[in-house]
C-alpha cells in the first residue's frame, strides 16, 4: 500500500498539470507563501521564548 502512494501521487500532480496548470501553479505559490509565514512566526516565537528567558 505504501509503495502505491508515491506513484498515485505522481500521475495526480502530472494529470493536474497538464489539465489547469494555472490552478496548480496558484495553489504551489499559496502553499509556499503559508510555509514561509509559518516558518516566520516560528522563529520569532523562538526569539520571544528565548528573550524571556
């Protein structure tokens, strides 16, 4: 079952590429803007935590 997941995901991302590559493209530059502020608010709790220290 594991070994079936990557594949499935692969053909997925492919078809949805070829069928709305716009839609795909506005949803990777969504999912990397939300990563980045995540990773954002992360260290500057990290700083906030340590600062109190």
């Amino acid at each position: 079952m594991k070994k079936a997941v990557v594949p499935v995901l692969v053909v997925f991302l492919g078809f949805w590429l070829v069928s709305d590559p716009r839609g795909l493209a506005d949803t990777a530059s969504d999912g990397g803007g939300r990563a980045w502020e995540a990773t954002g608010d992360v260290f500057s709790s990290a700083i906030t935590f340590f600062g109190e220290l």
